[in-house]
C-alpha cells in the first residue's frame, strides 16, 4: 500500500498522541514482553502495545512487521493489529480502498503459505474478517473468489503450500463469522451468502479428501475445514459425502481425531433433524464401528473408544426422537441404542481405566423422555421394547459404581478419587431418573439380588456388590417416595445382616438409613432395627459425615417416635463430643439433631437432658471465662469459646417445642403458645446470659466471639419467635453495650431480627426504640469518623433501616433521631464500591420514599434533599456504579416518581441541565428524552428499569454496542 492506503481512515479507539508508535518501538516493546524478566516491564509493555494496536498508526507498522526479514513473533503482532483493525474499526476505513487492503492480504497470505503457520493463520482471519464486513454486497462471491485466486498456476508458492493456506482461510472464515461483532441485521445476511457459497467450497473439500494422492496434512486440513462449516448449520444432506468420506477415515489413525470431530459437529447441528433419511443412512455407519470399538477396548486403547462413543451418542442423543419416529426402522435404532449400552458398559474402573462411559448418561436421559412423550399407545409398544434395555442399563450403572479393590484403590490419586465420586453422584441421578421409567419393579428387582447376595451360602460375596446394590437404593429413597414400597420393611430387615468390613460399605448403609427417614417416621416399629448400627458408627471418626446427618435426619424425621430412645441418644452423642471425635462441622450437626430430639419430649425431660448435655460446656466456658479475666486473651481460648458458643448456637437452632400455625414463613409468622411452662431455650439462655456477658467483656474487640454470640441468640429468636420475648430487655441492653464499645455487623443483623419480630408490640417498644436509636447514633458517628473501613457494617445498618420502616415506621418519628444524618449516610452509602451495600441503600430508599407522606420527618428531608439523592442516583447510572446494580437505581427513580412526582419533575430538569452530567456522551436532546420517559412512567416498573439500562448505555459509550448482547 501507498502511504495514503497505510492509513485508511483515524481509528476510533487510537492512543493519546503524545505515544509514539513507531516501528522501532513496536519492536522494542514486543522484545520486552517476550524477554524481559521484570513481570512490571512485561506489564507495561503489554498495556503499551495494546494500545499501539488500536492507534491509527497501526495501519503503517502492520504492513512492515510483516516484511520477510522480520522473526515470527513481530510478524505475529502485525498481523493481529491488522484484524483488530479491520475487525474493530471497519467505518473507518474508506470505500475506496477496500479492493487495495484485500489485495494486500492476499498477496501476504501467498507469501506466508511457505512461511510462519502462525502468522499464516492471523492474515486468514484478518481476510475473512475483511470478507465477512463486505459481503454480500461489495464482495458478493467471496469464497468462490478465495477459491479461484488460490488455485491458479502462475503463483509463485507450491500446489501444496497454496492448497494448505486456501483450507486455512477457509477453516477460520466460519469461526471468525461466530465470533464477528457484525449488528444482528448483518450476521443474517452474511450467513444466508455464506450458506450460498459453501456450494464453491464442498466439492473442493470432496475431492482432496477422497483424491488417493492427497497427503495426510491436507486430508486432516480438509475435515477441519469441513468441521468449521458444518457449524453455519449446513443441511445435513449436502454433507453427506463428506460424512461417509469422514467415517472412512476413521481407520487411518492420524485422521482419526479431525474425523470424528467432523462427523460429531455435522450430526449436533440442531438443523439435522430434519433430515430423517441422511440420518437413517448414518446409522449403518455408525454400526459399522463395532469392530473397531471393540478391538480398542481389547487393546486398552481409550483414544479411539472414547472417538467413537462420541460419534454413537452424538446420532442418538441429539435424535432419538426423529428416529424412534420411524418406527419401521426401530431394530436399527434398537441396535445403536445396545452399542451405546456397550459404551456405557465398557470394561474398567471409570476415570483411571476409562473416560467414555461418563459420556453416554445424558442419553438415557433424553431416550427416556422420548419415549414417555408418544401418545399411549406407541408409548406402550416402546415401553415393551425398552423396558428390558433399562433394566439391563441399570445393571450395568450399578456395576460400573462399584469401588475396584481395596489394593488398587489405595492407589489411585486424590483427585481420581474425587472424578470417581462425582460420577458416581451422575450414576445416582441417572437411576433416580430411570426410576420413572421401571418404577416399583426397580426397587423390587434391586431387593431380590440384594436378598440373594445376602443369603446365598454357595460363594462369598464381594462387598463391592452389597454396597453398589445398596447405593442404588439409596439414589431412588433420596428423592423419591417410597413410603408406599412393600420391598422397604425386607431391606431394612436386610440391612443388620450386612457383613460391614468396610468404611466405603458402612458409609453407603448409613446414607442408606438416612434416606429412608421419612419411611421410618411413617413405620416406627422398624426404628430399632437399624438405630443401633447409627449409633455403633458415630464413634469411628471415618464414619463421621455419613453417621451424624443419617442421624440428624432421622431425630428430624421421626423425633415423636424417639422418647423411648432419646436417653441411649444422648448419651452416645454426648460421650462422642466429649472425646472430640468429630471435626467442628459434625459436630454442630450433632447438636442440630439432639435438638430436633429434644423437641419432642416433654419440658422436664428436656430440661433434665439439656442439663447433663450442657453443663460440661458451661462450666468449661465458665473456667475460660475466669481465665481470661485476668490475663490477656488467648487464640487457643477463644478457638474453644466460639466452638462452645457454636455448640449451643446450633442446638437452639433446632430445639423447637411450639408448633407453627402456618407452615409458610410470612410477616405475621405466629406460633402455638407452650402450654407446658417456660420454653427451655429462654430458661438455658436466661441461665448463661450473664456467663455470655463476662466472655464478651474479654473478646468485645474480636468479630468471631462477637458473631458467634449473635448467632447464639440470632438463631434463638428465629426458632423461638414470639416465645423470645422474655429474654428481649436484656439482650437489647446487652446489645446497646456491646455495639457502643466495637460496632459490628452482626449486632446490627441481631437487632434487626428483634425489630422484624418484636417492634410491632408495645410491650417491647421501648427497649428496641432505645436499642435502634443508639445503634443509629452510633452508626452516624462512624460515618462522621470514615466509614468506608466498613461496608459491611454500612450494609447491616442500611437494612436494619428499611426492616425499620417495613416494620414499624414510628421509630422515625422519634424526635432523637437524626432523619436527615440518616438520609445523607445512605446517600453516601450508594457511592460505595461494594455492590451488596450499595444494594442494601438502594432498598432502604425504596422503604422511605413511600413514607413521606405518613412519616412527617420523613417528608420533610425528602422535601429538603431529595435532590441530592436524585443527583447521586444519577452520577451512578452515568458510569460510576456498576451495570449490574441499575436495576436497583431504578427502583429508586419509580419509588421518587411514584410518591414525589411534582418535586421529582422539578429536580430532574435541574440536575440534568450542566453539561456533561451525568456523562459527556450525552446529548442534551438524550437527556431531555430520558426524563420525559421518566416521568411519564408511574406504573409500569419494568419499563422504568429497561429505560435506565438504555440511558446507562448511552453515558458508557455501550449503546448498540457487541458489550450489550447478554445485558
């Protein structure tokens, strides 16, 4: 190109003029990314570069990295700033030099057929970038044009070369359409041209892949090639040469893997289905792979297997129903359907022996749904035809979920370990799903070869086969109800009679137990059968997860049938936690099912067992609290204070003797009155308030004793509800001391709970106004103090405000408190970096602005700064909050228009009227439009929140933009 052609046109997106960029410092910047071993150097130049890339100046350079004597990584930089040119900023290059910039690309793409393969392909898909933005109509046969220019004789590249760069560009055109930011209205064009044009490139493809005397490079180019355009969603039955050419060429080994490939994207394309008899000549084909299959899994060869699964669930999956519509072909369906059994069937232990099994599971899925979705009587017959398959299939699952050897399991790594978990969890859902298909007679075929397993005396059973049978069971109790099932009481009859000898078997008899809870609840009598195996494991700390949540599941489950076990329970459970052999998880899940257990019991007995349950803690907590009176505070101290307060946190979480009125958590949530006395979490927590008080003196500075402290009577207040009320004085006072001395937020989480549930009353009024109303002055004078050390605390206070409001908005009318200070934190608030705090402000804001009118301090700062909320809602929604939160901006702006409309119009046009505000991007016509569009909504919040996406656009620079697509 000529000087004038060097530069077609000032890039949109160049760099500040004052960078110079140069050839010379293009090429001195990229040896500093490539070798200088200072990572900041390597930064800077990156940053630099990537500038350079976008500078009008990258028209020059370009051309001239990519001269002959220059090494591959420069070239490479040219080339790419090339793409990015045209790709990016295609308006700025004028018309009349589009036939000269193709010409050049050609001639370097020649060049480099015989050069850098990488540099190479970045000329390809800067031309077909440059052919997606001119075609259809400044260059209307583009490919054929592409085709036509590489084939001809004078060039000075070899036949070889040449026809290698050709299917390079080829391949990279389609993949540069999917990833083009062409607008929506030209990728339709272009691909309907493109879809035209692959008639100019298939019988190209064709020929080398089926000419004998085509090397094996440019076969694998071919079906690359192929594999690219399939994609555009092709009509299956134009590829149909090349598909067969593509199995053929499953037996050479080194065009196997393109192969497949190919064959793979061509049957996925979500367009083939229509094309029944293209697919029914694909499955002979397909069957045709058996030989081939099973040779590599004889000879261990995993590639190959797991090529040609791929292509067999491919067909399948994605056509099962297309196919099982034509029934007169269903025992060729019927056989790629067995050759998919075999896949899933195929010898070795998943993921160590073998990688392909995992990948048939959706199948059965989608072939199951199929077939359920015919009308009843062709589902009948497929029913009769595939019910002996699912049967068959779900003995192969269970096979394939067995552990290999005590041996060889010890030598596999963790992280085999955990794939052959996570597959087995995929084999759990894919037998609960079958379960719809086979239904009871499952259950009853798994209880048989369990109960012969069990009881044959002619051979030892391998306790992989007991596990596997029982894992099954496990899948289907999880999730489905078998409250009904006449195979359950035999197979808990069944399960004390399992030889356990080992902990992957007595994990999946516990989790076995546990699922079957809820038919445990409805049939008592069995309880004992199988409580004492629960109770045995508790103490074997391998067994520990799977021990304790059966457990806690059943005390949840069956806790009225437990009174005549509770004691034995609690004793087990007590003697575990004392010799500390669970990790700190386990055992809060212990305490959460003595709770459920002691729920059910009568108030002296839960008394009596919270004592002999407790008092260890207590006077452990007791010696700690006496121990750091007098010296400092200790971290292996505090590790067992908050382990303690952790302890009787999660027992008050589930202790619950009163019963709910509703089942459905709401506002007005009540609860049954116990008529038995005192609720026995107030009478232990009464008892070890002032204990609470003296740990909290020592350790008011440290977050974790402090949340572990709410959490206590967070958790306590949720469960007990209006059953709390005679602790609230004293936890409000507690509160007010701790929160005076080190603000925190989950004092502030506490206190809002009491306000949710006890402000309404009068009789608690007056402790939760002086409570609210000092954490609120505290609060303001942090604000005054800096606050942004502290969003979390800012997120806490935001809420508590709006539940304020919901709940009982005459805490505002207090004379002591500050509404205004109120107002300008939350303003403040909205500025903050952190989206959940900003999302906590913007909800109180929607709480307050409906009160202006009832709440009198309320209307009156609404009245007085209002507009400095506007302004900051704005200042957020012109750029400087993020685009995820505009939903909540928006909320705002309805919640003004809705309830102070006249003030709104006025404050509007005003915070409007300064130039570049809130954006310099914005014209004023732009912003006249946007609060014309405002005002005019007040009912309609939905349209309110997309006007404030599309406004936030316009100030971003985003509008119309490819960074708009998913928003």
């Amino acid at each position: 190109m000529e000087r004038r052609e060097e530069q077609p046109g000032a890039a949109g997106a160049g760099a500040a003029p004052a960078l110079d960029f140069t050839v010379e410092n293009v090429e001195k910047a990229l040896h500093q990314l490539y070798y200088d071993p200072n990572i900041e150097n390597k930064n800077l130049a990156q940053k630099w570069l990537m500038q350079a890339q976008v500078s009008p100046q990258a028209w020059h350079f370009s051309w001239q990295l990519l001269q002959p004597d220059k090494v591959p990584e420069i070239q490479y930089f040219g080339a790419s700033a090339l793409h990015i040119k045209i790709s990016r900023y295609w308006s700025d290059i004028p018309t009349d030099q589009y036939e000269s910039l193709k010409a050049q690309l050609f001639t370097h793409i020649t060049h480099f057929a015989s050069g850098s393969k990488i540099v190479l392909t970045r000329l390809c898909v800067a031309l077909a970038s440059l052919a997606l933005s001119m075609m259809p109509d400044a260059w209307p046969c583009a490919v054929a044009d592409m085709v036509r220019l590489f084939q001809a004789e004078d060039s000075p590249v070899d036949g070889q070369g040449r026809c290698l760069a050709l299917l390079e560009l080829l391949t990279v055109l389609p993949e540069e359409f999917q990833t083009s930011r062409l607008p929506q209205y030209r990728k339709g064009l272009v691909r309907a041209s493109l879809a035209v044009e692959c008639g100019a490139v298939f019988p190209l493809l064709e020929q080398l892949l089926q000419q004998p005397s085509s090397p094996s490079c440019v076969r694998q180019k071919v079906l690359k090639c192929f594999s690219s355009w399939v994609q555009l969603e092709v009509p299956l039955q134009d590829c149909e040469a090349l598909i067969q050419a593509a199995f053929a060429a499953l037996q050479d080994s080194e065009l196997f893997d393109s192969s497949v490939e190919a064959i793979v994207n061509a049957i996925s394309q979500p367009d083939a289905q229509r094309y029944v008899n293209t697919l029914l000549k694909l499955i002979p084909l397909v069957l045709g792979l058996q030989d081939q299959l099973r040779q590599a899994v004889q000879n261990g060869d995993m590639e190959t297997s797991h090529g040609i699964c791929r292509i067999a669930v491919a067909l399948g999956e994605n056509h099962s129903r297309a196919l099982l519509d034509q029934v007169e072909h269903w025992q060729s369906f019927l056989a790629l359907v067995n050759m998919i059994m075999f896949c899933t069937g195929i010898p070795g232990h998943y993921p160590v022996n073998e990688t392909t099994s995992s990948l048939t599971l959706t199948f059965w899925y989608t072939l199951q749904d199929d077939i359920l979705s015919f009308e009843a009587e062709k589902q009948a017959v497929y029913q009769q035809v595939y019910r002996p398959v699912y049967f068959q299939l779900v003995d192969v699952l269970l096979h394939k979920a067995q552990f290999p050897s005590d041996e060889e399991y010890g030598f596999w790594s963790s992280d085999e370990k955990e794939q052959f978990r996570i597959y087995r969890v995929d084999i759990s859902d894919t037998l609960m799903y079958v379960y719809e298909m086979l239904g009871a007679e499952l259950l009853s075929n798994l209880y048989d070869k369990l109960g012969r397993l069990l009881t044959s005396s002619e051979e030892p059973y391998s306790w992989q086969h007991t596990e596997a049978l029982l894992y099954g069971f496990q899948s289907i109790a999880e999730t489905i109800d078998v409250n009904y099932s006449d195979v359950v009481p035999g197979l808990i009859g069944l399960i004390p009679r399992i030889s356990i000898s080992n902990v992957q078997l007595a994990d999946t008899v516990m989790f076995t137990i546990g699922a079957l809870s809820e038919w445990l609840a409805d049939h008592p009598v069995m309880i004992n059968s199988v409580l004492p195996l629960v109770l045995h494991a508790l103490g074997n700390p391998e067994l520990s997860v799977s021990s304790v949540s059966t457990l806690k599941k059943i005390c949840r489950e069956c806790k009225y049938d437990l009174p005549p076990y509770a004691a034995n329970i609690v004793a087990v459970s007590q003697d575990v936690l004392m010799k500390q052999i669970h990790k700190t998880s386990q055992c809060m899940w212990l305490m959460q099912a003595l709770g459920f257990l002691l729920s059910a019991l009568q108030v002296e007995e839960i008394l009596k067992n919270l004592h002999s349950l407790i008092s260890p803690y207590i006077q452990q907590l007791e010696k700690l609290a006496e121990e750091i009176v007098s010296a400092l505070p200790n971290p292996s101290n505090k590790l067992a204070i908050v382990h303690i307060l952790g302890l009787l946190s999660n027992l008050f979480t589930t202790l619950d003797v009163s019963h709910h009125e509703d089942d459905h958590e709401g506002p007005e949530l009540r609860k049954l009155p116990v008529p038995q006395g005192p609720n026995p979490v107030v009478v232990v927590l009464q008892q070890v308030f002032q204990l609470i008080q003296k740990v909290l003196s020592k350790w008011l500075n440290d977050a974790q004793v402090v949340e572990a402290v709410c959490a206590i009577f967070e958790k306590s207040v949720k469960t007990l509800l209006d059953d709390f009320a005679p602790m609230v004085p004293q936890l409000c006072e507690m509160l007010s001391r701790m929160y005076s001395t080190i603000p925190q937020a989950s004092a502030l989480d506490l206190t809002r709970q009491l306000v949710h549930i006890f402000a309404h009353e009068p009789a608690h009024f007056p402790p939760i106004e002086a409570l609210f109303l000092l954490v609120t002055s505290v609060t303001l004078t942090l604000f005054q103090q800096g606050p942004r050390d502290h969003p979390d605390i800012v997120d806490s206070f935001m809420q508590l405000l709006a539940q304020a409001l919901k709940r009982k908005p005459d805490l505002f009318l207090c004379e002591r408190l500050d509404v205004k200070a109120v107002f300008h934190c939350a303003v403040l608030a909205l500025k903050f970096p952190e989206a959940p705090t900003v999302k906590a402000s913007c909800g109180f804001f929607t709480e307050l602005l409906p009160r202006c009118g009832e709440v009198e301090p309320v209307g009156k700062v609404v009245q007085e700064d209002g507009r400095m909320l506007l302004v900051a809602v704005l200042e957020a929604i012109g750029g400087q909050a993020s685009r995820s939160l505009m939903d909540c901006f928006a909320d705002i702006l309805f919640a003004l228009n809705k309830h102070c409309f006249s003030l709104l119009s006025m404050w509007i046009k005003e915070a409007l009227q300064p130039p570049g505000f809130p954006s310099a991007r914005l014209s004023p016509e732009q912003k006249d439009t946007f609060s014309q569009q405002i005002l005019r909504e007040r009912v309609n919040k939905r349209r309110v929140k997309e006007m404030v996406k599309e406004f936030t656009l316009l100030c971003r620079g985003l509008h119309g933009t490819d960074y708009t697509a998913d928003y």
